[in-house]
C-alpha cells in the first residue's frame, strides 16, 4: 500500500524536528559541558528516541514522577522523561550530574535523546526505588513495606548531607542543588541513597555568597523563608518542615529505646538550627554532615555497649545454670 503525501510530509517535518532539537541541544550541551567541566572527559552516550522507545516498552512502567524502567544493551536503566521542563534545565541537570559522578551519593547519568525538547535522560538504575516510599507512612502503608528503622535513616542523612555539603565545596564556585525533596532520593539494591534532579541547580558568582534562583522556585516546598521572599539562595542548609522528622515506627525499636531520645533530640537540635529565619545563624552543610556523623557514632557506640552487656549477661547466666 502506497504512502499518502500527507503521510510522507509528516514524516518528514518529524525528522526535520528532531534533526533541528538534535542540532541545537547537542551545541547546548557541549557548551555546557565545556564551561563546567573544565576540560575533564565526561562519558555522556546519546541515543534515538526511537532507542528509547524500544527500551521502555513505549514507556510502559512508569515508576513515579518521570522515571521510566528501561533495558539498555541488557542493562536495566532509569528514564527521565520531563515533561514541561525547557532544553535548558534538562541540559543543566546532565550536566551536573555528570560533574557531580565520581561521589558515591549521586544517581549517575549514562546519557541522553537530543532528539526532543526536553531532553530524554538515561540513568543507572537504582533498585529499591524512592526514598519517599520508604519514609512517609501513607506510602508505605500503600507499598506494605516494613518501616525504617532509625539506624537507616540517620546513615541516609549523613549520606545526603555530604553529597550536598561535597556540592557546596568541590567546585570553584558552590553550586545549590535548589530542588531538594525525599522523592529527588533513589536507593540502590544497598539502600545506599542517590541524589537526583539538578535541573535547578544553579552556581554562586565569583565573589558574591549568594545567587537568584530560577523564577518559580520560591514556591518549592523545601525552600527557606528568605528565598520565597527574593528568591536568593546560598550554600546554608536549607530547612525543611520539623513534622517530617519523627516518625512514630522509630519508637518500635524495643531494647534501643533507653538511648533513642537523647539521638533524637539531637537531630531535632541540629534541625531547628537549620530552620532559623537567619542564614548567618544556620549551619553549613559541612557543618551538618560533621554533626550527623557525631550522632551516628553516638549510635554506634551505644549499639556495641549493648552489644557487650548482652554478651555478658548471657555469659553469667551460662555460670549460674552450671
């Protein structure tokens, strides 16, 4: 059966499209990459979005937000398909993913379609889903999973909080992630936490300690007063809503309760310092990381105390029914 003109046209004004986006966002990109990167190889792949198409099954598992189950080469793999979301801010979230690979904490980028506007983005993948998931009661009511216990979340913390203070300090000029959010946290088969989404993400000047983020991020949720207010942002921690901290699946934890509370009024300490109306008197991020690593070592001591009674209690126990 023959092609219609109208079928040939619009095939054609298709591939027209994409060799344009292709065209433009490719330069985009690799200026981007130059003024960043500062020189250093960054392995960024491109694929078709015909390739992308075939790995997702025409996008079929959709796993919440933009993310996309995907196989690559064999290789199972995250896609993010932003919708709304200018060539721009999809290019500056690949970007500083790929600046930001080397750390441990960070969802890393394999790479992406410059075929459509916004670009399509290819990602490892990260096992156990969204920290959020496995957080907040309502989903994991939902999804039956058994609460996190408090160990977990408070090494996650830690994890978190130096990818962010490493954001803040590894480069030149700090750079502000600008979007954090507990759904913006992927967990591999380890549970060890990846931080993703810099499509906000914007560097301080030289010489000035703070930067005008982009219009519309005052309204984010996780934004400190001062940036609803003019939007400027710094490299302070940035203060989040006190309701999200205590969870109350962390009292469960039987024999551990004598100790709990001391930790957790130390993070609460640590957290409503990071809330202060003033980013002078807020900590940094490194600060932070430094405080939470306290905290975990205070855990981890109290653990092996109990570890060491329990292993003589049991001892004496043996000598008292010999």
């Amino acid at each position: 059966m023959r092609r219609s003109w109208l079928t040939d046209h619009f095939f054609n004004k298709t591939r027209k499209q994409r060799e344009k986006a292709f065209l433009e966002n490719g330069s985009k990109l690799l200026e981007k990459l130059i003024a960043s990167c500062n020189g250093k190889p960054i392995p960024i792949r491109t694929f078709s979005a015909q390739q992308l198409c075939q790995a997702t099954n025409n996008y079929c598992e959709h796993l919440g937000k933009y993310w996309y189950k995907g196989s690559l080469e064999g290789k199972i793999v995250l896609v993010n398909r932003f919708s709304g979301s200018g060539a721009h801010l999809t290019i500056n979230d690949l970007v500083i993913s790929a600046q930001m690979s080397a750390h441990s904490n960070v969802l890393k980028p394999i790479g992406c379609c410059l075929e459509t506007t916004p670009l399509i983005l290819v990602y490892e993948f990260a096992a156990n889903g969204f920290l959020a998931d496995q957080i907040y009661v309502k989903r994991v009511t939902e999804l039956q999973y058994q609460p996190m216990v408090w160990e977990r979340r408070l090494k996650i913390a830690r994890q978190i909080a130096h990818v962010i203070s490493y954001l803040h300090t590894a480069f030149p000029r700090p750079v502000i992630h600008m979007f954090m959010h507990m759904r913006d946290i992927l967990l591999d088969e380890h549970d060890v936490p990846k931080l993703s989404n810099f499509i906000y993400s914007i560097s301080i000047p030289e010489g000035e300690t703070d930067v005008k983020g982009f219009w519309g991020i005052q309204n984010v949720r996780f934004c400190p007063p001062e940036s609803k207010a003019s939007a400027h942002m710094h490299d302070r921690a940035p203060g989040s809503c006190l309701n999200e901290i205590v969870d109350p699946a962390i009292m469960a934890i039987g024999e551990r309760g004598a100790s709990l509370p001391r930790q957790l009024q130390a993070v609460l300490d640590l957290a409503m310092t990071c809330t202060e109306n003033d980013p002078q008197r807020r900590p940094t991020m490194v600060d932070v990381t430094k405080e939470l690593r306290r905290i975990e070592r205070f855990t981890q001591a109290n653990e092996e105390l109990l570890g060491s009674s329990h292993k003589r209690s049991a001892y004496t126990s043996m000598l008292l029914h010999h």
